[in-house]
C-alpha cells in the first residue's frame, strides 16, 4: 500500500497549551500518513507559544522525514503570531492568503 501524496488535517480547537498533547498526537499521526500534510488553521480562535511550538515541530518532523508540511489557511490569529516571530517565510507569508470568511 502506498502514501498519498498529500494529506488534509483541520485543526479546530485552540492551539493552546490545554490542547497540545493531543494536537501533536494529531499533527504527527497525519503527517505519516502522506508526503505533504496540509494543515488548515482558518478556525483556530487563539495560538499561544505552546501551540507555535507544534508547528515548528510538525515543520521539523517533516524535514526530518523528507516530507512537507504546509499551513494552507490561517486564521487571523494565526496570521498574527507568524508574522510576530518573523515566521511567513517558514510557514508560508499569511498575507498572502485569503482571510477565512466570517
């Protein structure tokens, strides 16, 4: 059985210390499953330094296993804390993408 090429994985819970766990659970399992995981954050209400540090890891992981990990929506949360540790170039410029509807 081979990988698929890519992978969709929606997070929808906050990216905060209280969900992190499970988060990385999540965000490792999906990225096995395929050569690019494509994560969409469009309804993430609130990151914090905890939930930034999954997506530098899954980033990592990635690398690690010659994959790619992408966010391919952010919401506007996520927007901010990207551009605040200078990250657009990592993650993908969030100015660049569309803002989700309200």
């Amino acid at each position: 059985m081979s990988t698929p090429a890519t992978a969709p994985l929606a997070i929808v819970e906050d990216m905060t210390i209280y969900h992190a766990a499970e988060q990385k659970q999540q965000l490792v399992a999906a990225l096995a499953q395929a050569d690019e995981l494509q994560i969409d954050l469009s309804a993430v209400a609130e990151i914090d330094t905890a939930g930034f540090q999954l997506l530098i890891l899954v980033k990592r992981e990635a690398q690690r296993l010659g994959k790619r990990a992408r966010i391919v929506a952010h919401s506007a949360a996520v927007r901010e804390v990207v551009d605040f540790f200078n990250m657009a170039a990592e993650f993908g410029d969030p100015m660049l993408m569309p803002a989700p509807e309200a």
